[in-house]
C-alpha cells in the first residue's frame, strides 16, 4: 500500500490530446508525493501511416515518433523547471498492453488516465484502451474526467477525500487506503453511503413500512464502525454520511459541495463495470466529476488488507 499512497513513478498514460487536461494533476501529485512523471504514449501503427505527394499512404514510424516525442517533451521540460523528474517514453503497439508492461517495468505506484468527451447523448465515451486498462492493471488507477479541474481552496480551509462504499464491497481495505491518502493530503475523510430512494421502500399502499428507517439506522451503524476503524489507523477526520438517492448523483452531489479533491470508488468482488451495470455509476461519476477519481480493483484491495490487517467482511 504504501508505494501507492508516496508513489515512486507516476505513470501518465496519454494519447496526446488530453495532455492540458492530465499534467497539472501529474504536476501536483508529483510535488506531493516527490515522485518521478514517466509520460507515455503508445502509437498505434495506424497512426504511423501518412500519404506521399501522390496520395498514396506509406508507413512513417520515425515522423509519428518525433511527433510524439516533441509534444512530450515541452512537458517534461515544464515538471523540470518545478524540480520534478520526468521522462517521456512512446511505445508502439497495443495500447493496453503497453501501459500494463510499462507500469510493470517501471514499479508505477499510480496511473493517471484521461476520458473522452462526452458525446451528444450525455454518454461517457471511456474508450476500449481506458476500460482494459482499469480492467486489467494491479495498481490503482486515477482517471481524470473531461469537467475536473484543480479544485480551490474549500471557503473553511479544509481539503476533502470523498470514498463511496456500498458495505458489500472489500470495503475495510479501500476506506483504509482513502484514508491514507487522505492523510497524505492534509485532509479529512468523507465516507458516503447511498441507499435507495426513500420512495422505493415504501409499501404498496402508499403508506411507509418503516423499513426506510431500519434501513438508515442499520446502514449508519454499520458505516460508524467503519469510520472508526477507520480513523484509527491514520491520523485524520473521517465523517460518515448516509443518504437516499442515486448512487451517482450523490457521489457528485456530495464531492462538489464538500469540494473533494479526490473520489475514491472502493474495488468490487465482481469485475468493476459488470457490477455497475444496471445504472452505470462508475460511467456517470468518472463523467461529470470535478476532480480525479481513484478506482481499485478487487485484487488490489484483498492486498491492501492484508498490508492493514484489516480485510473485508462484507460482500
């Protein structure tokens, strides 16, 4: 766990156009945390391709390379003048892969990504490269959505980490990783639960059932045990939060009026997205958020309990 809260490399995955919204996150993690920024791009041999006089296509690699290796680079020589080590690396191939195999080489203790546009549906176009690689790499993954930015400073002074568990998940390991990173920020921890529309769990008739509060107050409770173990293991503020609503609307809802600057989505017994498939939370989240989002995969939570001592009891 820790070479992920003081993360040695930051891998920075980019296809180049993204780079304005990705770095000043890379440049400030990097600050924070003293790491190196190793820049990779990974050029499809699609891209390599460009046309002679006559129109005919022909395969470049060297002029797609310079390419990226000169729009690398002005980055890098930025993280420089910040005294921060940087390296720009471009690898040809598959993208996924690549990533996989550089965050391997070079013992990368976090990932940043960026996500497409949305398009005119209001859909988040992740890409197949971002949806293998949170599917696939051993280490966590921040994704930096199309509306995050570097958030100001909270009117009371107080930074914010905002993790979303739904107490069936490994949830003792991804709060205790928030946590730590929490720590490392110089902020408290928000833990946010999210049941149901009230309105879902009311009778037939009409009338309410009563479960809406033994809903709450078994949730509350549960959520309260957590935060105290929690809290116990580093050294800031955590606050336990239970509301009705739609998980993703109250992600954000919450995250922006607490001015996160960080959402942690706990790991899932079951594959990341599968397990959101019905209301595509994850989706929603990653595509309107403010501020990075943090996402673990379940592998990596059952290793970050073990670290803690602390594994999982819901599921």
């Amino acid at each position: 766990m820790e070479r992920w809260i003081h993360p040695a490399v930051i891998l920075v995955a980019t296809d180049l156009t993204e780079l304005d919204r990705l770095m000043p996150f890379a440049l400030q993690q990097a600050a924070q945390s003293g790491a190196r920024l190793l820049l990779l791009h990974v050029l499809a041999t699609s891209a390599s391709m460009t046309a002679d006089a006559a129109g005919m296509p022909y395969y470049d690699p060297a002029g797609a390379l310079d390419f990226a290796a000169n729009t690398l680079e002005p980055w890098c020589a930025l993280a420089r003048r910040q005294n921060l080590a940087c390296d720009a690396l471009v690898r040809e191939g598959s993208a996924s892969q690549q990533i996989g195999a550089a965050a391997r080489q070079f013992q990368a203790g976090r990932l940043l990504l960026g996500t497409r546009s949305r398009s005119k549906l209001g859909k988040l176009l992740l890409g197949s490269v971002a949806e293998q690689v949170l599917r696939s790499v051993n280490l966590p993954v921040i994704t930096v959505g199309p509306e995050a930015h570097i958030p100001v400073a909270a009117s009371n002074g107080e930074s914010a980490v905002l993790h979303a568990t739904t107490l069936r998940e490994t949830s003792r390991p991804g709060a205790a990783l928030a946590c730590r990173i929490a720590e490392s920020l110089n902020a408290k921890l928000l833990l946010l639960h999210v049941l149901p529309p009230a309105a879902e769990l009311s009778d037939p008739s009409g009338g309410r059932s009563g479960q809406p509060a033994a809903l709450d107050s078994a949730a509350l409770h549960e959520l309260r045990i957590l935060a105290t173990e929690t809290a116990a293991a580093c050294n800031v503020r955590v606050e336990p939060h239970v509301v009705h609503g739609n998980p993703a609307i109250e992600i954000l809802a919450m995250a922006s009026e607490r001015q996160a600057n960080l959402i942690v989505l706990g790991a899932r017994h079951r594959s990341l997205f599968q397990d959101l498939a019905r209301d595509r939370t994850i989706y929603r989240v990653l595509a309107h958020a403010r501020c990075p989002v943090l996402t673990l995969r379940d592998q990596q939570a059952v290793a970050a309990g073990a670290h803690t001592g602390q594994m999982a009891t819901y599921g």
